[in-house]
C-alpha cells in the first residue's frame, strides 16, 4: 500500500490516515509535487527540498495544514480516504 500512496503523492493532492508513534490516529492531507505546490501557494520549494526529508522505511509528504513536511512510517498507514 505505501508504494500506491507515494506514487499518488507524486501525482497530486491525498487524504490519507496514519498511526503516530504515540498511537493516535493522524488524519492528513498531502501531496510530494513540487511543481503543484509552488503553482498553489506560491512557495519556492525545490526537488532537494524533497529528496533531504526521506528516509527509509518513511513516507516523506508535504502537509497541506501545517504547510511543512512531515513523514509517517511505512507500516503505520491506516487508509488512503480519497480514493
């Protein structure tokens, strides 16, 4: 499933629900096109601006209420909402 969501990420904009590392269910809206993001609210993001938050076994987003990027564990989403 995190393949799909990341390929999604990088076509446009996802809702999705993962599990925190504290446990509590974290209910987010993201997207990882640069190109989409800049258009939208004018940020002068670059492709190394996305490249330096991966890590492995994470998916790396950027998230649209906290308009920074964050990053949930591989095995800790829950559902894609926006099917």
């Amino acid at each position: 499933m995190e393949k799909n969501i990341r390929q999604r990420l990088e076509l446009s904009v996802v809702k999705f629900a993962y599990t925190k590392k504290n446990g509590k269910v974290r209910y987010a809206t993201g997207t990882n096109n640069i190109p989409l993001l800049n258009e939208l609210f004018s940020l002068k993001l670059k492709e190394e601006d996305y490249e330096a938050q991966k890590r492995n076994g994470t998916t790396t987003y950027y998230d649209l209420g906290a308009m920074n990027w964050r990053c949930f564990r591989d095995d800790s989403l829950i559902e894609v909402i926006n099917d």
